[in-house]
C-alpha cells in the first residue's frame, strides 16, 4: 500500500512530528559550510531550521505534494526514490527524521545514505521504534481484518535496537549512539481522527468515501479508554529509535 499526502493537511495535523524533533535536530549539531542531505524532508518545516545553522542543505522526498511544498519554503528539495539515492561522497551529513519508518527496502536506503557520505561523516536520524503506534495498529487491524484487509500490516518498519544496528553496521557504519524513545504524544485538536486520515490516508483510500468515515469512527471508539482522557485529548502511543552513526 503507497502512502499518499495532503500538504495542507499534513502542515494543519501533522506538525508535532517536526516540532517534536529537538533531540535529533541538536544531535545533529549542524554547522555552518556543510552540507547536509536532508531524508524525507517532507514539506521543509524541518529542514528551514538547519538551514538557518548556516549549513547547505538538500532536501529529499518521494511525495510530489511535499517536494513542491518545501520548495515554496525555499529549499532546495529534489523528488526521488529513497531506494534510488543518486549522491556518491557529497555530505557532511546526512539527517532523517520520521521518514526512514516510511521506507520499504531499508538495505538499499542504508546503502545510498552511506555511498551519499563522505567517509568518516555522521548519519543522524529518529524514525519509530519497536512498540511505535501499538495500540493504534491493533485497533485499525480489529476493525479492518473483518473487510478483508489485513489491518495496518506493511504499513511501516518498527525496528528493535538491535535489528536497526545490525542493518547499520552491515551497511557500513559504525553506531556511536542508539536508543529507544517511549513518548506519548499530544496530538493537535483533530485528535485520533485526523491522525489517522493523515497518516493512514493511504490505507483508507481504498474505501468508499461513505465506508472510510465508518473505519475512523470505529478505530477512534476502540482506541478512546486508552489515548484519550476525560477532557478530550488525545496521545498518540510513539516509540522511537533515535541514532547517531559514522561512515566507516
């Protein structure tokens, strides 16, 4: 199932993910004359902040929508195939963050980071981890298995530590920091609901629009006792797998 995006949505119920990123952005460290390819830039909202630490920075992302999004923003975003990285030797380093979970062959994209790097340049990114959206993923296969779907299977990759490492070594590198993260998250005012036609809009376009209406309401009533509380807001169960590994 391709995952497809709505930049106005994504920028209306989605922007947590890059506000949420000061962890990863500060392990980064980003410096002024460097260059920086940016994995998953999404619309820019990210990738606008490490270009303001003086460093030049290339944005890349496999959504038409996003790509034309960040280059409204002035970045300089090239639409391509994460499994297709067309950079040999060129960065200082490069950055992901909530987007390397999207990818479907991760052996080919650590591939393409490392061949895209300089050696002994650092590769920094946070993506979801093992446990990430559990609860959410059991809801929509608990409604959708009886459809003939099978629920939130091949959605994304959830890595352990150890496997994540594993991947990263074999491709190359050495990994000097790695850790899980729990974090419930706050999610904006359109709560479970717009999560989920935001990030499972892919997912539910192969419903009649009548037929996907019915799917949210019925994940957002499993999940309700345990993501949201008596006020009415809503967290979303995020796990992730943050890192900080060099190009040996």
């Amino acid at each position: 199932m391709e995952q497809t995006w709505d930049a106005k949505q994504y920028a209306e119920r989605g922007r947590f993910v890059a506000d949420l990123a000061t962890g990863v952005f500060e392990l980064l460290d980003a410096r002024a004359g460097e260059r920086i390819l940016d994995l998953g830039c999404g619309d820019g909202a990210l990738t606008q902040k490490i270009v303001a630490t003086g460093a030049m920075v290339t944005g890349f992302d496999s959504s038409p929508e996003m790509v034309r999004a960040a280059r409204a923003r002035g970045i300089d975003a090239r639409l391509g195939n994460a499994e297709e990285l067309p950079f040999a030797g060129e960065f200082d380093a490069v950055f992901s963050n909530a987007a390397l979970h999207w990818m479907k062959d991760q052996d080919r994209v650590l591939a393409g980071v490392r061949r895209a790097l300089k050696p002994g340049s650092r590769f920094v990114a946070e993506m979801g981890g093992h446990g990430n959206i559990a609860a959410i993923s059991v809801a929509l296969h608990a409604v959708l298995r009886p459809l003939g779907v099978d629920g939130d299977a091949g959605q994304n990759y959830f890595p352990t530590e150890a496997a994540y490492r594993a991947r990263l070594e074999q491709a190359g590198f050495e990994v000097l920091q790695m850790a899980l993260i729990p974090r419930l998250t706050p999610l904006p005012e359109s709560g479970m609901r717009g999560w989920l036609q935001t990030f499972r809009r892919g997912l539910l376009a192969q419903f009649p629009e009548r037929q996907r209406e019915s799917i949210v309401d019925a994940v957002v009533d499993l999940l309700r006792p345990a993501l949201c509380d008596e006020q009415g807001n809503w967290v979303g169960d995020y796990v992730r797998l943050r890192f900080f590994a060099i190009a040996v």
